[in-house]
C-alpha cells in the first residue's frame, strides 16, 4: 500500500470516529472489516469483537449472554436466526428498545460485493418527544417549538451520518473496484477457496492460464472446475495448504498441455489463497538451458579425452600402415592389419561424433513450413527403405510457418525413421504424423511395424552408446535426437504400442512472423549497426523508419498507424529495454521480432524467447530473410 492510500485510511477512520452514530461493516463472510469507536461504547464490546476479521456471529453470541436482548432462552437458536438473516444482505431498517431502557434505530444496507454496511443510532431523546407530543399536545406550545427545535437538530446530525455512511460505502466499492482490476490485469489467476473446496473469489483469468476452463467459478468445487487429472495434481498441496502447510507444485495440464505452476496459501479461516500460472515457455527455455549445460560438462571432459585417444588412433594407424609396406609379410598378417586399421578409422568417426554432439552449437529458428519439410524428409528417406517397407507421412499442421531450426530436426527425424527401418527389417510400415498439440507444442509421433522396444531399451535409449544392432551401431542416433530436441526445450518420449514402437517427439510450437513488405519499425541505438540493418530491409523490399529508444518507437507507434512489423534490439539506451517495448504494444499491434547478442543462458534472451522469434546477432541478409521475410520469398 502507498504511503497516501495509509494516509487516507487513518484520515477516514478519525472521521468515523467523529460521527456521533455507530457503524459497522462486515464482508460476504460475515467477518468484521471496519468499525468505529462509537460502536464499541454503544455496546460495551472487547477489542476482539472490534478488530478487523471478528465474527458477526460470535459478536451476536456475546451481546445476547450480556443481556442486551433481554432474556434469550435458546441462545444458539437466537443467534443461528441472526446470522441466517444477515446473510440475506437485503436492505433492512428496525427500531428496538434495549435492556437499558435506550432505544436505537438500526439500518443495514447491501454492498455490491457481498457484506453490508450497518448504522446504529441511539433515538431515545427523540422517542422521549415523540410521547411528550402525543401526550401533553394541548398544553406544548412552547415546548412543542423546542421540541422541533432540537429534532430538526437530530435529522440534521442524521443528515451529515447519511452523508458519511455514503461515502465510506463509496470508498470502499471503489477499493474493491480498484482491487478487482488489478488481478484481473495480473497473467496469473488469483483464487480463493473455503473449507470444501469451493471457490469464494476468482480473477477470472484461469481460461488463460488454463485454456478450456470456465471463467465463472463462484460457488463451484475445485474439483469439478479443474477436472479428475488436474484435481489429482494438485489434491495434495490443497491438502497441505488446508492443514496450514504452504505448497507450491509444478503440473501438466493434459486437457490443454500447458505446464502449469501453483501455490497454495492458507488463510486464517480455514480456506486457501491459490495463484497460478502458466510456465511453459519458461519450462521450455529451462530444459534447453539444462541441456545446454549438460553439453558444455561433456564438451569440457571429452575435449581431452578425444585429443588423447586422437594422439593414440594416429600412431595406431600410422604403425599399421608400415606393418602394412614391410617385405615378407606373412599372408595372415594381412587381414590383422586391415581389421586394426578399419577399428581405429571407426574410432576416428565415433571420436568426431561425440565431438559433434557436444561441441559448441547454436540453434538457429527459421521460418520453417512443416509440410515443405516433410516433403523434402520423403525424399531422403525414401531410396533408404528397402522395396517391401513402406512410409505414411501424416501432416495436420495449419498452413502456418513455425520457429524451428529445420536442419536439425529434419535430421532428427530421419535418424528415427532409419532406425524404424533397421528395426523392422526388410518388411513393414512406418508411419509419421506430424500434429499441433493446443498451440503448445508441435507432436512428431513415429511408429513402426516392428518387434517394439525392448526394456532395456525403454530405459537407456537415449544414453550414448546403448545399441541393440550389435557391431553394426554406434548407440549414438538417440542420443543425438535427443540432444537436439532438448536443446530446443522439447521433449522425446520412446514408449511400444500393440503393433510395434512408438516414438515421441514434441517441440515448441512458435509461429514465425507474418510480415508482409511495409513499412518496417527499426529500433536500434547504435547508429552503424541501425544502418547496416536498414540496408538489409531495404533490400527485402521494405520501408523503414528508425528509433533509438522504447519511448521512441512508443510514440511512432501512436502516430503511424501502417507499421508493418517492428524489429527490435533487446538492449536500447535509456531505462526502457526491448522487453519493456513488447510490454508495452497493444493487443492489436503488428508482429515483433527482437534481436540480441546476448547467450543464450542470459535471463533476458530467455524473457525474449516466451515473448517474440529472437535474431541473434551477428547475422546476415539471409538469417533476417529466413525469419521476418513473405512466405513467398522465404519458399525460394
């Protein structure tokens, strides 16, 4: 809270305080929100029953064992009648005499929200008058004219609580309003449930964070809002949270395949605060990150050990070879000769894949259309497979240029069609289908007609040098998919099915930029760099106008309405970053692409990926026309 949001908070309660009439107000729940002292002197009450979160009820329970409303046989049944009409929150005015002799009026009315704003207002004096009038009225003259005199008096002070009642009622819908934006703008949801599980506030927002969800939750069980699989996820830390245990978890919504982190907060009445939100990119980034690190370990280890065993395969080779050149050589020394040159050229190349898979590699996401990819996959494959085995290729993906380093994963994806292919021997079908799976990722499932996976290979498939195909495999084709598709922050899956393998292979699904030939936003503040980039646009065809900062572009952005795509360094001069810009755009502005030379491990460039396609500096005219050029020019 603010430091004038506190300061106007004391000031309304020092204006409460002055009011003659006492005043209350109590949330949906029927706990205590705000009060002021005339209340508590009206009604002799503790500190507890006064303080912010005290029960209605309990409050009800200690005025009738005090005797305020007279005698009360059956308390609990008095006070359970009390509560069941105070949540009713209707509109209520009585008057009633108390066990003191005072009389009081006692006026309630309903916040928007749940809750009610209450007024007591001691009217004894004007009850007193009231009887005075009707009883003595041919003898009052004089009296009469005082009498009127002071209950012109009273309305007036009810007049000024009306006033005051008002605006504490207006302050706080205006709270509540101020609130409610306020999470609703947050990307996360923002829930609240009670002891059964039931949710008594949402912001709104879980269809966001978890797609295919209803948006009006009051009233309803977790259970049924979330369904059996995400319920089961988290059962255990709302049970946690329930028990007074904060909890956070991390899940995979299958419904919508998004990966999904929670935390459960339990509040002081027995419900649960629950915030959610939607890490999958963060989650994709970090499995990249993860293996990226992995490689850079290997990389530092196998360094040395290749350039060891490179030293030791050379002089093996070069004393093999003069073996080979000396006179009188036995004939069956010969195929000794040839078999230990053979096994050290084989250990060069299995030296130099291992140097592949662990060396130094950057992806590099073009604008890649899945189903150009998959007819130029068709035709490599295709003269690998032998006359009686047949490839089913299956594309579902829209019409839609994606993110993908399309080497890499074309690649990939015919190490595992080959290694389909040995599985099945010289007969069988192999089939490919490549789908979207809730705009989340991109799904290449491989499956084959053959034996299916053994267990063993279920479980060390993916480590280096495991093979099933004796001397004739490496046991290095997995491990380099797997590799690759966890660089890209995927997932790879090996699993059989009735008739043979199965193979899973899920990528990121991020749609490459639509940009048609325009007028191109640059945003760069180094002014050689600026200008190199502005050649390479103008030589795709496009338009550019130039800024140097976030506030900049902000500005061109209000003022031309035809931008066509804005291009955009990560780090600009002045506060603003690139990252502050994507924040910044509206709904309903053009594509964004963002630059950098940042690695990829910086925290930035992994804020940049979940946002826009990043260009990764340096690069040429052919790197910029493989991400932001029209699909027609990207197909040449």
């Amino acid at each position: 809270m603010k430091f004038d949001d506190k300061l106007t908070d004391v000031m309304t309660a020092a204006g409460l305080n002055l009011i003659a009439q006492a005043l209350t107000i109590y949330d949906a729940d029927l706990r205590l929100v705000l009060c002021n002292a005339p209340f508590q002197q009206m009604f002799d009450l503790p500190k507890a029953l006064v303080t912010p979160g005290a029960s209605f009820e309990e409050t009800i329970t200690h005025l009738a064992r005090s005797g305020e409303y007279g005698d009360v046989a059956d308390v609990k049944a008095f006070v359970a009648e009390r509560v069941l009409q105070a949540r009713a929150f209707e509109p209520h005015y009585m008057e009633r005499t108390r066990a003191n002799g005072r009389t009081i009026s006692v006026e309630g009315s309903p916040l928007p929200q749940g809750g009610w704003v209450t007024v007591y207002t001691d009217i004894s004096r004007t009850k007193q008058q009231e009887a005075l009038l009707r009883a003595r009225s041919d003898a009052l003259s004089g009296q009469v004219l005082a009498h009127a005199e002071e209950l012109s008096a009273t309305n007036r002070e009810l007049a000024a609580m009306n006033t005051a009642l008002e605006e504490a009622k207006r302050q706080l819908i205006l709270s509540e309003a101020r609130t409610r934006l306020t999470t609703e703008m947050m990307p996360a949801h923002i829930a609240h449930v009670d002891g059964d599980a039931r949710y008594t506030y949402s912001n709104r927002r879980l269809a966001s964070v978890m797609p295919g969800r209803p948006e009006e939750l009051i009233g309803k069980p977790i259970s049924e809002v979330l369904g059996p699989q995400a319920y089961n996820c988290v059962a255990p830390a709302l049970e946690q949270a329930f028990a007074g245990k904060l909890s956070v978890i991390e899940f995979t919504d299958e419904a919508s395949a998004r990966r999904i982190r929670g935390a459960f907060t339990p509040d002081t009445r027995g419900g649960v605060y629950i915030l959610s939100m939607d890490v999958t990119e963060e989650t994709q980034n970090r499995v990249a990150l993860q293996q990226t690190h992995r490689r850079e370990m290997a990389a530092q280890v196998i360094s040395g050990l290749a350039h060891d065993f490179s030293n030791l395969l050379t002089i093996i080779l070069g004393l093999q070879s003069r073996l080979g050149r000396l006179d009188d050589l036995p004939a069956t020394a010969v195929p000794l000769i040839e078999g230990t040159l053979a096994a050290a050229r084989r250990g060069g190349a299995l030296l130099s894949t291992i140097a592949d898979m662990t060396g130094a590699r950057t992806l590099r996401p073009t604008a890649t259309h899945i189903g150009r990819l998959l007819d130029d996959l068709t035709l490599l494959a295709g003269p690998t497979l032998p006359a009686g085995m047949t490839l089913d290729i299956a594309n579902h993906m829209p019409d839609q240029a994606v993110l993908l380093d399309s080497g890499l994963v074309q690649d990939g994806l015919l190490n595992l069609i080959l290694n389909a292919r040995d599985a099945c021997g010289g007969t069988g079908r192999i089939t490919l289908e490549v789908k979207p799976v809730h705009e989340t990722w991109i799904e290449c499932t491989l499956r084959d007609t053959g034996p299916g996976f053994s267990k063993s290979a279920l479980a060390h498939g993916f480590e280096p040098f495991f093979t099933t195909k004796g001397a004739e495999g490496s046991g290095l084709g997995l491990p380099m998919v797997y590799d690759m598709v966890k660089s890209a922050g995927g997932d790879l899956r090996l699993s059989n099915v009735d008739d043979g393998a199965l193979v899973t292979m899920r990528l990121p699904y991020r749609p490459a930029v639509s940009a048609t030939t325009g007028l191109v936003l640059l945003v760069e503040d180094a002014d050689d760099l600026r200008a190199l980039v502005r050649d390479m646009l103008i030589g795709l065809g496009h338009s550019v106008i130039e800024a140097a900062s976030a506030d900049e572009a902000m500005a061109l952005l209000a003022d031309l309405p035809d931008i066509a795509l804005i291009l955009s360094d990560i780090q600009l001069m002045g506060e603003a970053t690139g990252l502050d810009l994507a924040k910044r755009l509206p709904p309903d502005a053009p594509p964004l692409v963002l630059m950098t030379s940042l690695p990829v491990d910086d925290t930035q460039f992994l804020a940049a990926q979940a946002i826009a396609p990043v260009l990764r500096k340096p690069f040429d005219i052919k790197d910029l026309t493989a991400l932001i050029a029209p699909s027609e020019l990207a197909a040449q």
